[in-house]
C-alpha cells in the first residue's frame, strides 16, 4: 500500500487542507481499473492524521484494493457551520471532485462508502443520507443521528452546538439525518447500508440506543441496518476492531495477491 499526503487549496473553505490518501500498490498484473473509495471521518479534537497513526485501517484495506481518503473537519461536526467555515459543501461536493481529477477513483455509487467515529460517525449519517445517490455504505462507530445531537447532546457542549448547528431549524436541510432517512424511504431514493456500532461503556451509548431506535422500527429492514454493541469504551482499541467488521460488513471482493 501507498500512503500519500495531498494538500490542495479548497474553495468551500478558502485555505489549503491536506488529506492522507491510502492507495493500493497494484501488482503488475492487476488490471487498471478505478479504484473504489472510503471516505473515512476522524472524531472531535482530530485531524486527517488521526485514523492513519491510531488504527490499523491500511493493513486492513489491502485485500480490497480500497483507497482511503482521511480528511480533516476540525471541530465542525461535517456542517457548513452557523459560525465558521464550509465543511459540508468541502466534504460532500468538493472533495470528491477533488480527488476524481488527483487519483482513479471510481465516482460510481456502488463504489463509494463513509465512515466515521464519534463526531465522524455522526458526519457519516449526516453526509450519506444526504447525498444517498452518492454512496452505498455508511460506517458510524460510537455516535448517532445529527437530529439527535441537537435534541439530546446539545445541553452538554452548547458551545459547538452554536457554532455548528446554530439556531436555525435544520427540518428539510442536510443536517436533518432522521428526516433525511425518512425522505429516501417515501422518495424511493437509494438506500445506503449501515452498519452502526457502539461500545457498551461509552458515554454516548443513549446517543447511539435512540438512533438505534429509529433505525430499528422503520419497515422493511430499511437501509440493511445492522448495529452492533459489546464490550468497548470511546477509545481507538473499539474503533480500530469495528472499522475491520465495517469492512466486512461492504461484502466487497477480496484479491489476497493482487495487491502489495
């Protein structure tokens, strides 16, 4: 595998940003095919470096031929911030045109997955619900649904919920996860997978039970919604596991040889 640091000047947020790329190192038979993706998101007080130095997320992706792409949110709960900068419009839209034109991505629906861990969970819900023609999977590890957040976690760090979700109501917007997943369901829009894990000393476990919840009483088995809770706390030793059964859970072909 290949580890690349791309910095590039981004017009959502008017600055440079810098993402760790990880790229599968074809062997020389390997047939040159576009890549498919997971966009992975880092928590609270993170960075694009995050995932890169505490997980095992590139040895875990080799047999896949999955490129990663670990991007930094700063603190900005993935939003276009009531107050700050324009992280949505970065992730969701820029990014991935971004590194269409850097690298051989596939920009195919089937081939796009997004992942993340605590405030990069709820990120994941946030951005695959509301652009569901975009990807085919969610990963969301140790959080739940941005409506929920506002709802029920607000009270106990107002100050990011100000300067991410403000005051405004977020009903028919991006930031309205729940609402968003019941309108892919009455639109007939396509349904991302998600695979939604929560270690059972974490402290945002109510968090995760009530979108669990929602999840849980939609018809149908709507979205393949699987979550999973065990043994684990908020920490890098249960992230590191469920971003290997999130993986799993992608049912993509493996190439044990195929790839360094």
């Amino acid at each position: 595998m290949a580890v690349s640091k791309v910095r590039f000047f981004s017009k959502s947020l008017g600055m440079c940003v810098t993402c760790d790329v990880i790229l599968p190192q074809r062997r020389d038979a390997a047939p040159n095919r576009p890549l498919p993706v997971l966009w992975l998101l880092h928590g609270m007080h993170g960075s694009h470096s995050s995932w890169l130095r505490k997980s095992n997320i590139e040895r875990y992706v080799r047999p896949y031929g999955l490129a990663v792409v670990m991007l930094s949110g700063l603190n900005s709960f993935y939003t276009d911030m009531a107050h700050g900068l324009k992280f949505y419009s970065y992730i969701a839209q820029e990014l991935p045109d971004a590194m269409g034109k850097f690298f051989n991505f596939s920009r195919k629906r089937e081939d796009n997955f997004i992942a993340g861990l605590s405030m990069g969970g709820c990120g994941s819900l946030m951005i695959g619900l509301s652009k569901p023609e975009n990807y085919a999977a969610i990963g969301c590890f140790s959080a739940g649904a941005s409506t929920l957040f506002i709802e029920k976690m607000g009270e106990k760090i107002p100050h990011y919920k100000d300067l991410t979700f403000g005051d405004s109501p977020i009903t028919n917007t991006y930031k309205d996860t729940l609402g968003n997943a019941q309108k892919i369901l009455d639109q007939h829009l396509p349904q991302p997978r998600i695979y939604h894990a929560c270690g059972s000393e974490d402290h945002l476990i109510a968090w995760a039970h009530a979108t669990r919840d929602f999840f849980v009483a939609l018809p149908d088995h709507a979205f393949d919604y699987q979550y999973f809770e065990g043994p684990g706390a908020h920490d890098w030793d249960f992230w590191d596991q469920q971003i290997k059964e999130f993986l799993a859970f992608l049912q993509l072909p493996r190439f044990e040889n195929e790839f360094c």
